[in-house]
C-alpha cells in the first residue's frame, strides 16, 4: 500500500499539481484558514473528487466549524476521523483532531486514552512533544501524547501543525512524519510525503 500524506493546505489545495500516485491520500488537519463551513465544504469537494481509492482526513485547529461535526454525505471510500478508526486493506487508520474547545473541556487529554493500541497509522493534528515540534526554539508538541505513541507503537505517527517544523523522524518502531505544505508565512513550499507499506 502507497499512503500519501499532507497536511496544513490552509485554503490553498487547489494550487496543489502533480501529486503522487498512492493508494490513500490522507490530510492531518488545517484544510481551512478562517475555519468557514464554505472553505470546509470546499476542501471536501475536492477531496473527495481526487484519484486515490481512498481519502482519509481530520481537522486541524484552524477548521472550527467541524468540531462535533457529522459531515454526511461523503464517498463510501473518503473518511473524516473525529477520535475514530478506520481500517483500510487491513491496516487501522486513528484520527484525533486538534480543537480548542475539546483542550479547554479536557476532551483532548482524554482522547489519548482512546487511541486503540492496535493502531497502524496515527493521524494527529499536533505533534509529540520534541518530535517535528519546534518552532523558534519553542516545542509546541504534546507531552502525554508523546507517551502515549511510544506505548502504542505504531507504524506510523502522521501530523503537521507546526509549518517550520516539516520532515520526517525515525524513533524506535514508529516514523513521525509533519507534512505540513506550507511554511510560517502560508506559502506552499513543501512536498508531500510518499510512504511505502
């Protein structure tokens, strides 16, 4: 399985050519700018319409107007993750997304507790705490979160939420990848990354 990953497209995944042939496309959250349901609805046509078998996304904490969100009406092979899994040719696929509500609430904490521990690939919106997190000498990762992966293990860790932290990190039997396309100035430099499972 081919697994393409992106991540913070902040309203400008039209202007994105050439994409790679992959079997799953997934994006880890920050597909709005503003967070309007007319740039949500926007991302989700062209999301839906693209050529992979299948499309798997959440929301980032720029994408507001899906917090408790039930998006209806999606392709049978394109899936919104809100704490939740999905299994793809065998493989779990976990999305946790990042909402300011649901950290003032506690929702975010507890929502480390619900990660399965059979999780194949975790998309998350934030970073592990010192892992593609630091912007200005600042870790803008998540502690608990951090601990949580190193429990679970899996294959893959997939996030984005810090532009000028974009690369990939090799750590015991997990590969950390932030994919976020666009730098601190929301200019779309960066390439998507390719994953070979």
């Amino acid at each position: 399985m081919r697994i393409l990953h992106i991540s913070d497209t902040h309203g400008q995944h039209h202007q994105l050519s050439d994409m790679p042939r992959a079997d799953v496309i997934v994006h880890s959250g920050d597909i709005s700018f503003a967070g309007s349901e007319d740039e949500a609805f926007d991302f989700i046509q062209w999301f839906s319409s693209l050529p992979y078998t299948y499309k798997v996304f959440i929301a980032g904490n720029h994408d507001n107007c899906l917090h408790e969100a039930n998006i209806e009406g999606l392709p049978e092979n394109c899936f919104y993750l809100y704490n939740s899994s999905v299994v793809i040719d065998g493989l779990k696929f976990h999305g946790m997304p990042l909402f300011m509500e649901d950290i003032i609430s506690g929702n975010y904490d507890e929502s480390f507790q619900k990660i399965p521990d059979d999780t194949d690939i975790l998309m998350t919106h934030q970073p592990p705490y010192g892992i593609l997190d630091n912007s200005a000498n600042i870790h803008y990762g998540d502690r608990d979160l951090l601990q949580t992966v190193m429990d679970i293990r899996p294959r893959y860790h997939l996030f984005g939420h810090i532009h000028d932290a974009y690369g990939m990190e090799k750590e015991k039997d997990t590969l950390f990848a932030n994919a976020s396309i666009v730098d601190v100035y929301y200019r779309l430099l960066n390439k998507p990354f390719l994953f070979e499972i």
